[in-house]
C-alpha cells in the first residue's frame, strides 16, 4: 500500500486534531490515578500534588529532551511520497 504525501499530510493533519494511540490511553489512566493519589495524599508528608505524568513509567520528566528534528519537505509530492514509503519500510536484501 503507498501513501501519497498528500493523504499523509492529511493524517498528520487530522491527528493533531484527534491525537490516538496508547500514549493517550496511559496520560488518561495516569490523570486518574493522580486524582485517586491526590486525595488520599498527606499534604504534610507530600506537599506537592501528584500530577498524571507521575503514574506513567515510559514518562522522562526530567525535562531533557533532545530538539526535534526539522521535517524534510521535497517539493515534488511524488518524492515525498517515496522519501516516506522509504523511511517507513526500508527494503531489506
């Protein structure tokens, strides 16, 4: 099956508006638990409040994050096309 860079920009597109996958499925199991931890959470033993990325152990919060890297955009779609479909299944010998 091949992508065209127009329908892959599309999905980029309709992603950004309806983000899925199972990293959103752990950010909203972690916000409950946050919840459940929060009230029941000694304010005197653990004054900050928990927060959702607490409860999640593929999270690094430690805030070093390496910069993203900048889109290679051709501008002929047809190359796009085979940049991507090379970069997402690479052939292999």
């Amino acid at each position: 099956m091949r992508v065209s860079a127009a329908e892959f920009v599309e999905w980029m597109a309709f992603y950004s508006i309806e983000p899925w996958g199972s990293h959103y499925d752990d950010l909203r199991a972690g916000t409950i638990a946050s919840m459940i931890a929060n009230v029941n959470r000694n304010p005197k033993a653990a004054p900050d409040p928990f927060r959702a990325l607490d409860f999640i152990p593929w999270n690094d919060s430690s805030g070093a994050r390496e910069p993203e890297p900048e889109p290679v955009l051709l501008d002929d779609p047809e190359a796009q096309s085979r940049l991507i479909e090379q970069v997402m299944f690479p052939k292999r010998s």
